[in-house]
C-alpha cells in the first residue's frame, strides 16, 4: 500500500481507492493488535489526516481550498510520519510480555489502573520516594516501548495519573472496578536493582484520588512470584523464583496389588506419596539429588499391561520358579500352595494371596522353572499413552506456576527434572517425558526394576544421566533363575548397553549385588532396592551424585 501512495497521489479514482484501503488497513491493523482505546483513537486519527493529503493533491477542490500551497510534499511527509508510527505500534505489540492474564496495576491512590503490556518497556524505581510519596508495591514510573517515560503525577498528596514526560499529557485510566480483580503488584527491595512482581487478587476499595501510605496485601495469595533484577546482563540470573525449587524430583510407582485389583492409574501428579508405595526410597533420592520440590506420579495398571497378560500366569511361574527353600514368607506362601490362606496379611503383586489358593494350576511348560519374557508391547504402549496425560497436566501446572521453578530472563525454566521409576512406572514415566520434552530440562533417570523395559523408545540424549538397576537376567554369569526378578523379568532399556560401552559417566546397567536379597519377589520389591545407596561407591557407576 505505501508504494502505491509514493508512486504518486494525482488522479482522483487512484486516491479514493487508496485512502478507503488505507482506512480499512489501519482498523484491521488496530483490531488485530488489539491497541488501547488511547492509542486506536491516536492511529486512526493521523490516518485521518494522511487521507485529507492525498485527496487534496489528487485535485479536491474542497480539501484544497483549506490546504495550503505545498499539499503533495507534505502528504509525502505525512506518509513517511505514518509509517514510522505504525511500525512503532508493531514494535510494542511484539515485545508484549502477556503478564500473567492481567494488565491492571495498583495506582498509587489503591484504585487499579490499566496499563496494557504491550506498552511496558521497563519499570522504574526511586528508593527516595517509595513509601514517602507512594506505597510500595504500587505502579509509580515506568517506560513504554518508545522509550518514553511515564510518571505518576502527585500532588498535595493526591495522585492525578501518569505523565508523560515528553508531552506532559497525563494518561487517566477511568474505567471502574467492582468486588476482586487479578492485579500485578511490584514490591521494591529496596536496592534499585531487584523487585519481587507477582499478582494478587485485589478486592477494589472506594475509588478516591488520597495517595496510601501503604498497600494492605497481607494475608493475600501471591501468584507467580518471582524476583527481577534490572542490573544484571546474566540471563541465567537476570530472573528467578523467590524461594523457589533448586531441580525437582519425580517418583513414579509401579504395580499396586491388592484384591480384587486395584483401579488404573488416574493420571494426577501429587506432592505426596499416596499410596504408600516408596518404603523410604523416595527420600534417599530426594535427600541426595536436594531436590527442591517432590512430586509422586502413578504408573499403576492391570497385569493385563504386563509380560504376564494374566493373573494365572503370574501364579504359574512364581510357582515353579521360586526356589525350594524360600526366605520371603510371601514367596513360601506361592511356593506350597496349601497355606496360602494364612498369609493374606502380607500384600503379593496380583492377585491377593486369599485368591490365589483358587487360581493356581498346574501348567507343563512352567514345570522347572519359567519366566514370562514375551514382550507385552501393546500393555507398555498403553501405561505410556497414558503417562503423557500426568505429563500434559504436570506441565500445565509447572506453566502456570502452580508448582513453582526458576527461570531466567527469557522465561526459560532453568529447573532440571529428576525421574525416579520402578517396575511398571517406567513406561508411564515414559509417557510422562513425551508430553515435558523440549519445555522441561531433563536431568537424570533412574530406573529400578523396569517392567518390560526393551519395549520402549527413549531417547537417551535428552538426559545428563540414565541407570538401570535390577536382576541379571540374560548377561554373563547370570544368577539361578529362582534369584531372578520374576515380577518384572530384566531385559535393558533400549540402547542403554551401547551407551554403557561408550560413556560409563552417562548411564548403564547396575546389577544387585550378591550380597541383598534376591528372588521372584524380592530382586523386584522396591524396599530392597536401599542398597543403591549402601553398596554403591562414590564415582562408581550408578552412583548417585549429590547435586550442588
């Protein structure tokens, strides 16, 4: 549109049809930005003047007779003054931050006032008039995108709006507010450098012009809080949570047993451990990674998901591979079926011990011994299609900053993710890095006895480190088959041999060693697996290092 308009304005049709397309381009434009009322009614009025150029010195006589000499020079001026302006709005639209879902601040009178974020380039401070002149917490200078400064006008302690410091035109925000608006608060420290931002939800108070001595915030829930510095040029530190998380860690269950068996899992990330699944484990991990925030998810599933399909065939191969002369009341239980009903205290993977006295029968191809190594792909793919719903709802809250992490100047979260996941957990933990990847920063993954584990994709780059921990089903030196992990037999993930032989510091596989218990039950259970901090030398493989 602006070459048509420098190529020349003189014949009347060409300039009718360039001033109605110049007309509809700026209301679109206005529209599609979404410009305040101020700012819509300041565009669509320098349009209004570029338009009464070009017609003039496209031979309107009307226009002309209030045009001066010169008309064609200056619709040239007006054009190149135009096209400045707009590519200036386009700036500022750009460089918008879209705070938080609000651009209401606290004047210095309360009362809040709209300033769209679009129009915030920085935030000003002055040590020597905040609680003196305004209360602290409450918008008092700040500059627009053009560099222009706004200040808020007080005088005879009554706040009049914000000045504009070039054209001394004050900006009055009159809109009125009722009951409780979502707010953003800007709390100094007082050093010039750091301010805390968060919102708060402001129930509005009687609208007056009496600057506050201070804001009355206490008690309220502060939302997103976050620290800004205006000094530092490190974008690693340029921004970070107040108090927040230092890495967060993530435990994922596994099976639950119970009878009849319990429910899939329902996809909710929780800060606690709900079921009782860890036996402590949890906080050895926590303890030594000094994760700043815990987070539980639960890969629970039928055994259908399992290599085992079916309860039966669980029972069947704990039944003839589980050793004569067991140690574990729970595997002595499966092992002589006849007093099975004495032990229905003591939780079994599926079924309940009570049930098993009913399901159990003989099955030649178990005779002597067998574990259940068929790949179940389509039960792993469904815990892990799962895991990326608890992974699409953990990074809506981590977004929202429900579960608080530090970022940096960019918004970027500079928090790792730590993942700790036993038996079937490790696909649905799976599932879960699916939905995070590229929005979350992967630390370390430790997996404990996975179930299935050869049947899943995972790309191990995206991780600092990966171990496997579990029974030595498969490898040289194997032990007996009866010392096996029968619950979940060990197969390794998926291109974890290769990186073991490439970068022992990366990841690998660590086997139990010979001195814990070992057995159907007990290679699996997850109480058995503290020795990963006992047995365990620093700098040996598998090693959990303490994060700084």
């Amino acid at each position: 549109m602006f070459e048509k308009l420098k190529s020349g304005l003189f014949k009347r049709a060409e300039a009718l049809a360039l001033t109605d397309e110049l007309d509809s381009s700026v209301r679109a434009y206005a529209d599609k930005v979404n410009l305040s009322k101020e700012d819509r009614k300041s565009l669509l009025a320098d349009a209004e003047v570029l338009k009464t150029e070009i017609l003039a010195s496209a031979g309107d006589e009307i226009l002309q007779q209030k045009s001066s000499p010169g008309t064609i020079e200056r619709a040239k001026k007006a054009l190149e003054g135009f096209k400045d302006k707009l590519s200036a709005k386009r700036e500022s639209s750009a460089t918008s931050t879209a705070y938080l879902g609000t651009e209401l601040y606290i004047s210095p009178s309360g009362y809040p006032v709209k300033v769209a974020d679009a129009q915030i380039k920085q935030f000003i401070y002055d040590a020597s008039k905040i609680n003196k002149t305004y209360p602290n917490g409450a918008l008092y200078v700040y500059k627009n995108a053009n560099d222009v400064l706004f200040l808020a006008k007080i005088e005879k302690g009554k706040f009049l709006g914000y000045e504009n410091q070039q054209t001394k035109e004050l900006y009055i925000h009159t809109t009125s507010y009722r009951g409780k608006v979502k707010v953003f608060i800007l709390e100094e420290l007082n050093d010039g450098c750091q301010y805390k931002q968060y919102t708060i939800s402001y129930t509005v108070p009687a609208k007056m012009d009496q600057v506050l001595n201070s804001l009355n915030l206490s008690g309220l829930t502060k939302d997103g809080l976050r620290v800004r510095d205006r000094c530092s040029t490190n974008s690693e530190v340029k921004e970070q949570i107040t108090g927040g998380p230092k890495h967060l860690a993530l435990f994922v269950n596994g099976y639950r047993s119970g009878y009849p068996e319990e429910s899939d899992s329902d996809n909710v990330v929780a800060t606690n451990d709900r079921h009782s699944y860890w036996d402590g484990v949890d906080k050895q991990f926590s303890n030594q990674l000094r994760s700043g925030t815990v987070l539980y998810a639960d890969g629970h599933h039928g055994i259908r998901t399992s290599n085992h399909q079916n309860m039966l065939s669980f029972y069947n191969s704990a039944k003839h591979t589980i050793g004569p002369l067991p140690s574990r009341l729970s595997e002595f239980a499966i092992k002589y079926v006849g007093s099975m009903e004495k032990f229905t205290s003591e939780s079994l993977p599926p079924p309940a011990i009570g049930a098993a006295a009913t399901m159990v029968r003989m099955n030649s191809e178990y005779v002597g011994g067998k574990l259940n190594t068929e790949a179940n792909e389509a039960g792993f793919n469904e815990r892990r299609m799962n895991g990326q719903k608890a992974g699409a709802a953990l990074l809506a809250d981590i977004q929202s900053q429900k579960i608080r992490t530090r970022r940096d100047a960019g918004d970027n979260i500079i928090d790792t993710l730590d993942i700790v996941a036993h038996s079937m957990g490790y696909a649905y933990a799976l599932g879960i890095t699916d939905a995070l990847k590229g929005k979350v920063p992967f630390g370390r993954f430790y997996v404990i006895a996975p179930e299935n584990a050869c049947s899943g994709e995972i790309d191990l780059d995206a991780f600092e480190e990966v171990w496997q921990y579990g029974s030595n089903l498969g490898e040289p030196g194997e032990d007996p088959i009866h010392q096996q992990d029968g619950v979940a037999p060990q197969c390794a993930v998926r291109g974890l041999p290769e990186l073991d032989r490439q970068n022992i510091e990366k990841g690998g596989r660590i086997f139990i060693p010979d001195s814990e218990p070992k057995g159907f039950l007990q290679s699996h259970s997850i109480e058995n697996y503290k020795w990963i901090f006992s047995k365990i030398p620093k700098g040996k493989k598998g090693y959990v290092r303490t994060r700084n």
